[in-house]
C-alpha cells in the first residue's frame, strides 16, 4: 500500500506530530493509504486518461518537477455525481505578480481543457488545504511549467462521491457527501474537511473490541499435543538410556579393577589401551610366604 498526505493535507492538524501520528498508525495497521498503482505521476505518463473510483495525481515522483511541461491529464469517476478534489501539497513557482505565469496548475471541471475552470484561475505558489468538489464525474488537470525555476510540485487526490443518504457501506463527509467506506481512517483526507480521519483511535479499539474472539482449530489442538507428548517420551527415553550407559561403564571398571587385584600387581605397573588392561612382565610382587 502506498501512504501519502501526510505532509501538507495533515499539517492542518498539527503538523510534523499529526504526520508522524500518522505514521504510527499505517505501521500497525490502523490506516491503510492507496495503493500505489493508484498513483499518476506526469512525469511518466504527461497525457493520459485513468477512470477510477479515488487515486492521486502528482507531478514527479522526485522532490521536484521538471521545466518545460505542459501536461494534461484526466481522471473519471467509476461511479458517483462528482469528484472531490484535495490538494495534499502545492508548491508551485509562483510569479511576483501574482498572475501564475511561470509554472501553474489548471483544473477543469469535465474531461478536456474546454471544460469550465475549478476554482476560477490557474493556481500557484505554495497552498495548503484546499479542496473542491466537482459537478462531472470527470476532473482535467494541465500542468505547464517554464524553462527555468521549479518547486516541489503539487499532490492531487480525487475522490468519488455520491448524494446522500449514504448506503450502508458509505461514509457521510461533513460536507454532505458519500464517498466509499473505506476512506475512512485510511490516512488520507479525501473528504476534504478531515471528516474521514477523525476519532480513528477510538474506532479502531472499538472494532477490536467487537471482533469475535478466535477459535482454535480442534487439528492443530491435537498435532500439538501429540508432538508435546512424543517430545516427552523421547526426552525419557534418551536419559533411560544415558543412565543405563552410565551404569555399564561403571560394571566394566569394577571388572578391571577386579582382575587387576586377582593378578596381585601394583596398580602403578599396568596401563589401559584401547580399553584392555595390559600387565607388565615384572615388577610384580612375590608372596613371602
């Protein structure tokens, strides 16, 4: 999956900290993000035209844009009225007379660039928080940057959403959309007000709370009292065994020494070889009597 939004959308909420709350959650699994061919970036495709319920629309996949683009791009809902449009990051050169006439992003309301212009101008310079709703389930994005002075470029996320009431399997925005229910808490703010991403915490326990708690499979129960039983047999066997060893090797010493005192030789006279007991040809004792 890929996890985007946090810097820029997120830092509505509180900055760096709400980014990394944010992360935290992705990493055990509280959020989920889009996945990552859910991602258009004009740097590799400049003219295209991807019908999706929700992805992102960005302008390189580097910390920057590139001179001399003039992109058009267009994404159409699957299903739904409309498309909610979120911009996560916009930072574009912006000229000094405010005109965007350096690099700019134009959205278009409809499927080509004749179609009506959201909000009403081409944008630049650096934004933060915007977000628009569209009439057509199609949004036309151009993209058009000069020969020279570049930003880190903008992150676009559409979203489709559908009148209300809401099915069962929908989110209400507070705006008044529907949107699909799995926009929320999935780390993204695609409702545009943050809607879809507040009381996550508190929804998530609630739905471990009411998760039904997991059987266990009656096969496994029972392969693994076997092997704990087969286990413990072999543990005793092998120490029957090693004390059974233990006290064969002690009979074979107590037979040595035995042989050793029959033969009335001094224990310092023999030597063991290759575990036999080899007597010396002298050095044994006479009996005096």
């Amino acid at each position: 999956m890929y996890l985007n939004g946090c810097w820029g959308g997120l830092q509505q909420t509180g900055g760096l900290p709400s980014c990394f709350f944010v992360a935290v959650l992705y990493t055990f699994g509280y959020v989920k993000g889009l996945d990552s061919d859910s991602v258009y970036y004009l740097t590799e495709t400049c003219y295209g035209h991807v019908q999706a319920a929700e992805g992102r629309i960005e302008a390189s996949t580097a910390l920057t844009y590139d001179n001399n683009m003039n992109c058009v791009f267009t994404a159409t809902a699957t299903g739904g009225v409309g498309l909610i449009l979120v911009l996560q990051r916009f930072e574009i050169e912006e000229s000094t007379d405010g005109q965007c006439k350096f690099d700019n992003l134009t959205l278009h309301n409809g499927n080509s660039v004749a179609s009506p212009v959201i909000p009403t101008a081409p944008l630049c310079g650096r934004r933060s928080g915007l977000y628009f709703l569209t009439s057509s389930t199609s949004v036309t994005v151009h993209f058009r940057t000069d020969s020279s002075g570049v930003d880190r470029g903008f992150s676009l996320l559409f979203t489709a959403y559908y009148q209300a009431p809401c099915r069962a399997d929908q989110f209400l925005c507070g705006g008044g959309q529907c949107v699909g229910g799995n926009v929320k808490c999935n780390g993204l703010n695609q409702c545009g007000d943050f809607s879809d991403e507040t009381n996550c915490a508190e929804d998530s326990e609630e739905d471990s709370a009411n998760d039904p708690v997991p059987q266990a499979d009656p096969g496994v129960v029972s392969g693994v009292i076997i092997g704990v039983t087969l286990f413990i047999i072999l543990v005793i066997l092998g120490a029957w065994r090693l004390y059974k060893w233990k006290q064969y090797k002690a009979f074979l010493k107590r037979i040595e020494n035995e042989e050793v005192e029959k033969a009335g030789y001094n224990e310092i006279s023999f030597r063991t070889v290759d575990n036999r007991v080899e007597y010396p040809l002298t050095n044994y004792y006479q009996n005096d009597d």
